[in-house]
C-alpha cells in the first residue's frame, strides 16, 4: 500500500495535493462556540459550516470548543487529542466525485466524565457566545407519556445528588450559568442541532423545568440571559465503516481514525434568535428565519419519516442500506404515494414548487449509490422517531382528511420489525431504549394485535381511532401472513 500520513497538526502539510487541507493558522482561531456531542453528525454539519467561514471568509471568531457528555464518547474524544481535533470530511457525490477535505475548525476539546468542572468553567467563560447540542432526542429527557421533562429521570436524580460531577447537559448548563451571574457575566445562546419539534423551544423548557426544581434563584437570570432558537438541520451522514477508512488511505494518503462520510446536500436553517450579535454564518449557506415550522415539517415529514419508512420496510425485506431500499421500484412507489397523499396536504406552510422539489430531491438524495447508510442506523430509537416523524401527519389526517393508509401499513410493520427476525429468517438487533417493551408487545400483538399500538408511550391514545385501526389491522394481517415485498405490491394497488 502507498504511503499514508497519520492525521495531525504537523502531517497536514506532507497530505497530497488532492486532499483539501486548511488555509487558515488554527492558533489564530477564537474560540467562541461551545459544542456538546461531537459525533459525525456535528462533523458533517455545523464544524463543515464553520470551517468554510474561516477558509473562505477568513472570520476567525467562531472557533469551536468540542465537548462530550458520554461514557461512550470516550473513543472519539481521544481520537480527537490524538489527532489536533483534524478529522476528514469524505464527501461522496452521487456521480462517483468524492472529495476529501481536512477539517480544522474544532479547535479545543473537553471529556466530561473525566474534568467535569473543566467542562463547567469552560462553559462560564465570556468568550463562549454559544454552546451548541446534538445529544439525540433521548437527551432531551423527555417524559415517555406526558412528552415534558422528566424531572424524576434517574439521570437527573444523579445530578441533583452531585451538582458538580453532573451527567446531563441539564446539570452542566445549570452549573456554568450560575457561574456566569455570580460572576457577572453576560448570558449566552443555546443552539440545538437536533432532530426534534422545535428543538429550541424544547430545551429551554427542559432546562427551565431543571433549574426551577434545583436553582430556583437562577431561573430571572437564565429568562434574561440566554436564548433558545430553533433550528432545522439537514446532513444525510452515515456511520463510519472500515472500507472508508481504507479507501481514504489508498486514494488520499490519509490515516485518519474517524473520518466522516456524507452527502454533498447540506442545509441550517437557525431562528434568528440570538444573544449577541447575529453570527453572519449566512456567508456560507445559513438561512435565517423568523418561522422555523416550514422548514422543520418539511425535514422531519418528508425526509427523516421517509427514512424511517425504508428503514423498517427495508430491514424486514433484508436490505441494508438506503440506497438498496430506494432502488426497489414497489418500495419507491409505496414512499410515493405516502409523500403525495399523506404528508404533503399537511404542509399547508410551503408553497407548492418547493414541496415538490424537495420530494424530488429527496429521492436522488436517497439513490446516491456511495452513501452506504445503514437501516440499522435508522432504525435505532424508532419509537422516540415515529412520533416526531410519522405521528403528525396520521394526526393530521385523523381530524382534517383521510389518508393515513400508507402510514397505518408503517405502523403495522413496525410491530413486525419489533419481531427481530427478517423475511429470509435473519435474526437482527432491535436498538431502543425501550426495546423490551416493543419486543414484548409485538409478541403478544401475534395474538392480540392491538396490543401494539396500545403502546401509549408511543402512540398516546391512536388506539381509540376507528378509521385508523382498521387500515392498521388490515396491514398487520397481511403482513403477518406474508413477506412484505407482497405486502407493499398489495397495498400499494388497493
Ligand atoms: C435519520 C437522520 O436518524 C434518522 O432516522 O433520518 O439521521 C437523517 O439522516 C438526518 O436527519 C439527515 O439530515
């Protein structure tokens, strides 16, 4: 194998000339954004964003400090010191032009587990603006049934014990917050980057409800200080497998421990919500807005419920990735007939031109033959997905219309895919933090298929609905008695 060079600060120079490296001195960055949970995703999207501006525009104050919360974060953390914070973006078009470019703007990192207060003191100090999230819609700690924040969470008991080895982005924010009043310091904007209902929105009502329960004498300041904009984030990043790593080797002489790989898409669209001065990230694609739902009802209805459909049918199927679910014609004609009749009449917010370029650009997105993204990717923590992803448009058509066939089959066949076991007899791995539930509830649904969508966690109260049950009963029937691939071509004629 040709030479390759160990990604790091003083190997950036010896890279060949067909891998993109910085042009900027990263000792002259300024740090001013504090990023929680630095997985592939951030990597892909807000650390990319930010690099540009400092490439392109030279703007260096926008510098990102990388923090992780996560006992399993460990392995990437240290990667990330071993490497100067240099990781690879492979970006994978879908004519078969991929790029590799170093990406340089996460310039400090920080490990929870081991210097909590580290953490805490760097999030106090002035020149961090912004402290930015991607903790996943189970970091939000939100309440399985009423959706509010679990203020009795185990994590949060632990936190309330041990103020100052918190676990949770709650008892961290909290902690470096009433460093910044008693310190007289000014406030700062907290940024969610996660595919969750108005996630700004979520969070500050997250962290008000932990502070009025352990600070309550902090809650007038953080009210005055801080704000919670809601963003929409769009990358399509997949996990990182070996082949990546070596191919990246052999093309571009790069040894790096955890490249990222992604599509050429990428969107933020950020309310225009901030406590200090705006940043002027529209130089390099940001959008503003004063109404987020547009955008985020379009993402989450369209793309991530299309995901989630390819991903369940997929899986049962046998496939593994995207990109094989979306080359199958009955597969495709089901999705279709899902964003036509049932999401579409819910986004009453878009014009009818972008809604169905979107759609259109979806599908090409999906049917990028290098994005390998894995259904056993998708499919972890469905039942936190499904109800962000699919539950609204049901809803939707449960009080204004009447299409929720497409919809009523998906919930059937996840009841199927809770079985673990696909249409050639291949066992898989069920990843959600409620697994033993569904596995359970699938099981008894064999014999009483209500039982499923009984689950009210999930579903709240979609059990009572008539006009619901019955395509879902209909569905499950059928989908007990057959491979799906059947199924699909059935219910997609009827
Ligand atoms: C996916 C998302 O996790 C999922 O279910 O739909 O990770 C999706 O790839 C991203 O939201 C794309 O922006």
């Amino acid at each position: 194998m040709a030479k390759s060079y160990y990604l790091n600060a003083e190997n950036l120079s010896s890279l060949p000339t067909n891998v993109a490296i910085p042009s900027y001195d990263r000792d002259q960055i300024n740090t001013s954004i504090l990023h929680v949970g630095i997985g592939n995703f951030h990597r892909s999207h807000q650390a990319h964003y930010i690099h540009e501006l400092i490439d392109k525009h030279k703007e260096l104050d926008f510098g990102i400090c990388g923090v992780d919360l996560l006992e399993s974060d460990r392995k990437i953390y240290n990667i990330l010191k071993d490497q100067d914070g240099l990781y690879t973006l492979y970006t994978k078009e879908a004519n078969g032009a991929h790029k590799a470019k170093i990406i340089g703007s996460i310039v400090e990192y920080f490990y929870g587990p081991e210097n909590p207060l580290a953490v805490i003191e760097r999030m106090a100090s002035p020149e961090i603006k912004i402290i930015s999230l991607t903790i996943a819609e189970d970091g939000y700690l939100l309440h399985e049934i009423t959706g509010a924040f679990d203020i009795n969470h185990p994590a949060v008991t632990e936190d309330i014990k041990n103020p100052f080895s918190p676990k949770t982005v709650f008892g961290y924010l909290t902690q470096s917050f009433k460093l910044r009043k008693l310190r007289n310091l000014p406030g700062c904007t907290v940024l969610s980057c996660d595919n969750i209902k108005s996630n700004g929105d979520t969070m500050k009502q997250s962290l008000h409800s932990y502070i009025s329960k352990t600070e309550p004498e902090l809650l007038d300041w953080v009210l005055a200080n801080t704000s919670f904009p809601n963003t929409m984030v769009d990358r399509i990043t997949p996990i990182t497998n070996a082949n990546d790593s070596s191919t990246l080797k052999q093309d571009f002489a790069i040894d790096d421990q955890w490249p990222v790989i992604c599509e050429p898409f990428s969107q933020w669209v950020i309310e225009d919500k901030f406590i200090h001065t705006r940043p002027n990230w529209d130089k390099v694609g940001v959008q503003y807005t004063d109404n987020i739902a547009p955008f985020e009802n379009l993402k989450l209805r369209l793309l991530n419920a299309s995901h989630t459909i390819l991903g369940i049918l997929g899986t049962l199927h046998g496939y593994k990735t995207v990109y094989e679910a979306a080359q199958d014609d009955d597969f495709m004609q089901f999705l279709k007939l899902f964003m036509n009749n049932e999401v579409t009449p819910t986004l009453h917010d878009s014009d009818q031109e972008s809604i169905e370029n979107y759609k259109i650009s979806l599908v090409a997105r999906f049917q990028n033959p290098y994005i390998n993204d894995q259904l056993f990717r998708i499919c972890q923590e469905s039942s936190a997905k499904i109800p962000v992803f699919i539950l609204p448009t049901i809803k939707y058509h449960l009080q204004n219309g009447k299409n929720l066939k497409q919809a009523a089959f998906i919930i059937a066949a996840w009841a199927k895919y809770n079985d673990g076991v696909d249409d050639n007899d291949n066992p898989y791995e069920i990843i959600d933090t409620i697994s033993n539930t569904l596995i359970r509830t699938a099981a008894l649904s064999i014999q009483n298929p209500m039982k499923f969508i009984e689950i009210k966690a999930v579903f709240g109260d979609l059990s009572e609905n008539k006009l619901f049950c019955s395509y879902y009963l209909k569905a499950l029937e059928l989908l007990r008695a057959n491979k799906v691939k059947s199924c699909i071509q059935k219910w997609n004629l009827t």
